[in-house]
C-alpha cells in the first residue's frame, strides 16, 4: 500500500521506533562491516559533530550575510584545509555538500576560466585517466563539456603518455585522482603538473577521499606521492571532510591555487525583483550544520586524533594483507603501489575471497571493482569501544 501522510499527526515514540526498525537490515557500519560510505570514527566524535550540527541545524548558508558565525567557520575549515595541503596565504575556496559539488565547481570554474583565457572553438574537453570519479562526467553533463576517458596505467595510476596524446585544441582540464576511489592509488600529479603548464591547462587533483587522510598516512612514516598544492601546475582540489574528516555528511571543500581562479566557481545574478543574489556553490538554501560541524570535528579531533584514526586504518590494511597472504599465498606489496589506506592485497584477488571473507567475518561489505575484477576498499578496524559493545 503506497503509504500517505497521517491524518492525524503520531507521537514520537512510535514514529522513533519505526524508524530504528526500518534501519534494521542496513548494514552495521559501526561494526566496520561496511568499506567506504561511512566513515566513523567513534562515538565521542559522531556525538560533537551531531551536537555542532544541531547548533546550527537551522541557520541558512545562503545568507551569509545573516550569519557571521558561519562566514567565519566555513573561512577557517577553508584556511585548515589549505594547511593540510600545502597551500599558501593565497590558496582560497568554499565547503560544499559533497565531493560531487566541489568537483562541480571546479569544472565549472575551470570553464568559465578558459572561456575567458584559452577559449576553444569546439566543446571544451577535460581529460581523465578511466579510474576517475562518475562526477566528472555528471558536471560535463551540466555544464556542456566533454570527458575524454583514458585507459590507466598497469599499476592503475593515470597514464600521463596516454593524457597527453588525448589533448586536443579543445582541452582546457587535465584531471588528477589523489586517490582514485576504485584502486587507492595516486596518480602521477608532479608529471601532470608539468604537462599542464606545458600546455596552459587548468588542473584539478581530486581529493575527495585521500585529501584528509594522506598527511596522517605521510606523517606515520608511510611513502605518499605529492599530490597536492605543493606540486606547481595544481589548480584546484577537491576534498572531502564527510569522507575522512569524519564530518557529518554535506561537508567537502574545494579550493583553489589563488583568487584569479577561484573568482569563476560562485554564481552571481542581479535581474529579479529582490536585488542581488550570489552564492559560491550550486546549492542554495543549505543548513549551517555540515559547516559547523565540520570546523567542530577538525578542532576535537586535532593532530593526534586525525593520527590515531589513521594509524588504525593502516593496521587494518596490514591485517588484512595477512589474511590474504595465508588464505591465498598473495602478497600484495609484490604487485605494485599502494598510496592510502587502500588495500592492494584485495585488489589482488577475485570475488571468490569475496564470499570467504563475507562468510568468515559476518558480513563484510568490500566493494567490488569492474575490468579488472578486483576487491577493493577503505576499511577501518571498529575503535575499541565499538568492538567490545
Ligand atoms: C575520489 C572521489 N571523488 C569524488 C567522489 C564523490 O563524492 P560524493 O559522493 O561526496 O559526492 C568520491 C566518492 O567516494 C570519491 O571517492
């Protein structure tokens, strides 16, 4: 029976209880039965950013002007960011909801960009190795560009050779993954760096995933590729702290080398009837809690915190890898690069382990890659606390 609103409105308990009931088959995330999707950290750190959330649950993003508080939040998320990736004073940007929107307006504001700097006669074209996100090609979609997909490298890393040769008169984006979600590894960002300003081109490196855990990975003694603003050629980066900023989820940033790019992301509009209007992301009307509660979670958790997780996650990569090494004689160091805390070894295998691991751990949801089949996957052993409850 499609289900219509109450006549009558029905008390909170009950509506309470339905809900937890209709939770009951979604996978136990907080188990770390699920790789990817949600990232949780532990309880203490779901409390703050659900109690900053409600803080500001019903101030309006859109009207900044309003909120002071927030310009300043979403200013200081921005300004911690840049410092996570080596950007400088005059590195700048905006949170958005999403690794999709911070992408979104990148390539928006590389388009408007080249419209006015390198201008092309035909569509313009954005590059990408074939390991690169789908929102790439949902934001060429709105924005009436062009996606050239390239086939990645044999270690799954974007084939610069490959990039380069697919450059037209009407390429005006090369992109970077800094990981890729598929495989965890990084692409080569220096060598795109240098063909980008080889070749004029705007440059995005998309860090939705890896843009808040690869310094910890660095800093915990583990070899990361620069990928970042320290490389020259970088434009703009996306990442997202709903991913590994373990903010609530609405929260990414997307940011940019310096005003001069930035100035093409916002959106701005003077002919209606109330004056004028302008927002720097596609959203209007957006709570301030995904801000808050980013800024809140960025503070709690501090260096230490962000450390700790991390050294977590690669602990559970190395269990992991011992798995495979005695369930399948795999060791996957021997098959190539592995950057994050993406696990190689699972990669390394076909779904047949899938069904092992499912049955031989109540569940675990590793997540399936397409040509070539792998098993692939950001996992997190549960905190402690978790674990024993
Ligand atoms: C590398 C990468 N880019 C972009 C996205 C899209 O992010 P979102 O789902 O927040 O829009 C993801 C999501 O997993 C990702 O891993």
């Amino acid at each position: 029976m499609r289900r219509s609103i109450p006549k009558t409105g029905i008390g909170w308990p009950e509506i309470q209880a339905e809900l937890a009931q209709a939770q009951k088959k979604d996978v136990d995330w907080r188990h770390g039965r699920l790789s990817g999707m949600v990232y949780f950290a532990d309880e203490d750190v779901l409390q703050v950013t659900k109690d900053a959330y409600s803080m500001f649950f019903s101030e309006n993003m859109v009207a900044l002007h309003a909120f002071p508080s927030l310009e300043r939040l979403e200013r200081e998320v921005v300004e911690m960011a840049s410092g996570l990736l080596n950007g400088d004073e005059s590195v700048t940007g905006s949170m958005s909801s999403g690794g999709t929107e911070s992408i979104f307006l990148a390539m928006k504001a590389a388009r408007d960009w080249a419209r006015d700097n390198r201008p092309t006669k035909g569509t313009p074209e954005i590059v990408v190795s074939r390991t690169a996100h789908p929102a790439f090609n949902k934001s060429a979609h709105f924005l009436d560009l062009k996606v050239i997909r390239v086939p990645q490298g044999p270690d799954f890393r974007a084939d610069v050779g490959a990039m380069e040769e697919a450059i037209t008169e009407n390429t005006i984006i090369l992109v970077g993954s800094a990981p890729a979600y598929p495989h965890g590894v990084i692409d080569p960002i220096t060598k795109l760096g240098e063909l980008a300003q080889a070749r004029g081109l705007w440059l995005h490196v998309d860090s939705c995933v890896g843009g808040y855990l690869a310094h910890w990975v660095r800093e915990l003694g583990y070899p990361v590729p620069d990928f970042d603003f320290s490389v020259p050629g970088v434009t703009s980066i996306s990442a997202d702290l709903h991913k590994h900023g373990y903010a609530a989820k609405g929260a990414s940033t997307v940011l940019f080398r310096n005003a001069d790019y930035a100035k093409y992301h916002g959106f701005e509009f003077d002919d209606w009837a109330r004056g004028h209007y302008s927002t720097s992301t596609f959203t209007g009307t957006r709570s301030g809690g995904g801000v808050a509660a980013a800024w809140a979670v960025l503070n709690y958790l501090g260096e230490d915190g962000y450390l700790e997780i991390v050294g977590e996650i690669l602990d559970a990569r190395a269990i992991l890898r011992a798995i495979l090494w005695l369930a399948r004689g795999v060791w996957p160091a021997a098959r190539g690069a592995h950057d994050v805390a993406d696990d190689e070894g699972c990669r390394s295998v076909v779904d047949d382990l899938r069904v092992k691991i499912v049955d031989g751990s109540q569940g675990h949801d590793l997540v399936i890659v397409s040509k070539p089949k792998r098993v692939s996957g950001f996992h997190r052993i549960p905190p402690a606390r978790t674990r024993a409850a």
